[in-house]
C-alpha cells in the first residue's frame, strides 16, 4: 500500500509543477491542464523518437531473452 500512495503523491506532485511551469510561462489555466492531460499533444519529433525507441527496447529486452533461453534449451548437449 505504502509504495501505491508514494507512486500516486509523486505523480500529483509532479503534475502541479508541470502546470504551475505552464502558467508562469504565460499559457492559461486551461491550456495548462490540457497539456498535462494529453502530454503527446505537445512532444516534438525527437521526443516521440525517443519515446518509441526506449519503449522498444523495454519491451524487446524480456523477448531477446526469452529466444535466447528457448534456442539454448533446445540444443543438444554434447
């Protein structure tokens, strides 16, 4: 339970910062909240890249491994 609250507490905390930062950049209170609800509304081309490309590796790392550990079960052993 302890690690759910902590999860929750820093996701609003990091939240409330990212629209105070809009705010004082001179974007409105809507557009703010709008921007933290839908942050892919806002990435540029590079940040998207990244964003696929580490969630590639994320998710293709266990796959890797997995082959990896099928190919060597199935190999006889000399």
């Amino acid at each position: 339970m302890k690690p759910v609250l902590i999860a929750i507490l820093s996701m609003g905390v990091l939240t409330g910062g990212m629209i105070c930062f809009d705010i004082f950049m001179g974007t409105g209170i809507k557009e703010a909240l709008i921007n933290a609800i839908n942050p892919f509304r806002v990435m540029e081309l590079v940040e998207f890249f990244l964003l696929f490309l580490l969630s590639a590796i994320l998710l293709l790392k266990p796959v890797f491994k997995f082959v990896y550990k099928k190919m060597k079960q199935s190999q006889p052993e000399n």
